[in-house]
C-alpha cells in the first residue's frame, strides 16, 4: 500500500507535478472537478435547511462534463489538453458531512486541493502550486497526489475498492462519524473518465503527519512477517514490520488505553461490518526536541511522540486474494501472510499490536 508521508520537502520523495509531465493534465482536470462539484454540493446544502443525512444522500452521484475553456486561460505552455473529461461525485453530501465532522471546511478543502486557489496564486504570486506526487512504494503500483501543502491526498484506488466503500457507506459513514476512530477517514470520492481510457477511481484522506513534529521514521504495520521488510531505507520511505522487530511503543497508561482501546473498536468494525483485511496500522516517530509541540500520543519516557492511524482498509477477501493465500502458503506459513480471511487477519492484527505496546506497572 501507498502511505503518507511527513511534510518535509528534504525527503526528495515528492516531485511537483508540472506542465511538461504527462500527469499534468490529468491533474488539472482533478483538481477543476473538485472545485466544481464542491462549490456545487455547498450550494445544495444551503438549500436543505440544516435537513440531516438521508438515505438517498448515500446513492447520489453528481455527473458532468469538465469545461473546456478554463484551459485557454492558464498562462502556461501546456500539451493538448481539450479532450472530454467527464466527472463523478460520489455521495457529495455524505462526504461533506464526514469532513465537517473532522473540522474540515469547504474553504479550508479547497484552498488545498481546488484550482481556483492554484490559478490565484498563479497570476497574483507568480508561483506554480499545482500537486506533487510520489510512486507506491508498494506492489499495486498506485499513485498519491498531493496538494501542494501536503495537507490532503488523492489516492487512485481499485474498483473493487471503490465498490467495497460505495456498499458500505452507511454503516462506515455512521461509524467515522460517531465517535472517535483510528481510522484515517475517506473525505471524498470521485470517478474521473478521460474519452477512450479507463476510469480513474479517487478518494481524498487527510494526511496525518501535517503536525508542525518532524516525522522521524514511518512504519507501515500489518502483523505479518512474509515479505514485510524494507530494503530503501531513504528519508520517508515506510519500514514494516520486521524492521520493527525488536522495536516496542512504551506509553503511558493513558496514551496506551487510548489506542489499544480503540484499536479494538476499529478492528471489530472492520472485520464484522466492513468484512475488510490486509489493512495497515501507520505509525509515525517523533523523537522529542525542546521545539516538539504537544501533539500526538506521549511515550512513557517522554523522549517519543506517536503519530498513528489504520488505512487501506477497503480491501475484500475476494478470489484474488484467496488465489494469493493458496499461492503464498506454498513458501510461507498462513500466520506470516498478509492476505487471509477478515476474522483471523483482525486476530492476528491486534495480537500483534497489543504485544508491540505496553504501559510499565
């Protein structure tokens, strides 16, 4: 899986997106969506008078075709870029009403990721603020953009996952909504179609490791030891779990009830209702400075702050990933793969967490 990454620019791991690369179009046809259908979906919402959540809200899609003028007012040497693009938001309301939820503001979201503000700073400041990107640094070979603050990202998911949350929306809606979550929430859902190539299926998640801490070191944890190593050991590139093998979160017993409490919430939501698996525990390191700000979760001997979250978490114990079990148990032990069943990956998923944490008496 593709994760997030802490906001510090040496990394080198982020390449801004510009008017020469091939994504480049694609990414100002995102960005135009968005900014589209979110002045929409607030303009919808004025007009419901405060009316909550209904059922027909969860199966509302908002279609259009992008414009094509707004390019021939981008001052930039850009390739060909009137091709039709059609545009789909996914349960707008419902969506707004989870990043309200996470204090997120129609102003706030789309002076992140809408073009307005890109073509504002543009003309007024000369400066080209248009997404970055990075390549997964795991097998699917998705793509992350991010905005130019590094507060929000785009993910490319699979239809299958696409699917996965469109069925579950009301359960996971009402779930993330409800009461506090380790969950990394989905703030939006898309479907973009360029004319004669497959649709592009989009979620947008806060990044967790905007706090003003350095990121030290990122692990990306899932209970399983097959393959889950890492060789680039670059600034930001996630470690897994055997690089976290003699490794422990020392907390404090108020940080540790925190999370192991809602680590198990999570998971029971997962595995039961969502019936998902293969999902990851993020962790972010910061080693304490005088300069550290109080954020994230305090280790025992206050030398370590946490920053943590669950993502991926729309992945389906389908035939292909049966297929992978079959395959994988040949070489390696059913406790040591990632792809099994949602009810024994929760087991071993908390087992693994609650072992790997521990308040001292």
């Amino acid at each position: 899986p593709v994760v997030p990454l802490p906001r510090v620019e040496a990394t080198g791991s982020l390449c801004q997106i510009t008017p020469i690369d091939d994504q480049f179009g694609i990414s100002i046809n995102i960005s135009l969506g968005i900014q589209i259908a979110t002045e929409r979906s607030a303009s919808a919402f004025i007009t419901r008078h405060d009316i909550p959540i209904r059922d027909e809200d969860f199966s509302e899609e908002y279609r259009f075709a992008l414009p094509l003028m707004p390019y021939s007012q981008i001052p930039l040497p850009v390739q060909r870029m009137d091709i039709q693009v059609s545009f789909i938001e996914h349960a707008p309301q419902v969506f707004r009403a989870i990043r309200k939820r996470f204090n997120i503001s129609d102003e706030f979201y789309l002076n992140s990721v809408g073009i307005e503000s890109l073509l504002v700073r543009l003309l007024f400041c000369g400066e080209l603020n248009t997404f970055r990107t990075v390549a997964s640094h795991g097998k699917s070979g998705g793509v992350f953009y991010y905005t130019y603050d590094q507060r929000f990202m785009i993910k490319t998911i699979k239809l299958k996952e696409h699917e996965c949350l469109i069925r579950n929306l009301t359960s996971y809606f009402d779930y993330v909504t409800g009461g506090k979550t380790l969950i990394v929430p989905y703030l939006a859902l898309y479907t973009v179609t360029e004319s004669r190539k497959e649709p592009l299926y989009l979620c947008v998640m806060k990044n967790q490791f905007t706090s003003p801490n350095e990121i030290n070191e990122i692990f990306d944890l899932k209970g399983s030891t097959y393959e889950r190593t890492t060789t680039d050991r670059r600034p930001g590139v996630p470690l897994k779990d055997l690089d976290f093998e003699n490794r422990w979160m020392i907390l404090t017993t108020e940080s540790y009830n925190s999370i192991t409490n809602l680590i198990v919430q999570d998971v029971k939501f997962l595995s039961t209702t969502m019936k998902t698996m293969d999902y990851s525990f993020l962790l972010g390191i910061h080693e304490v400075t005088p300069q550290s700000v109080d954020e994230g979760y305090l280790s025992y001997c206050k030398t370590k702050r946490y920053f943590c979250g669950i993502i991926d978490y729309l992945i389906e114990y389908g035939y292909d990933k049966q297929f992978e079990t079959t395959i994988k148990s040949v070489v390696a032990k059913r406790e040591e793969i990632s792809s099994t069943n949602p009810i024994f990956y929760a087991m071993r998923f908390l087992d693994y967490l609650k072992r790997k944490m521990w308040t001292p008496p």
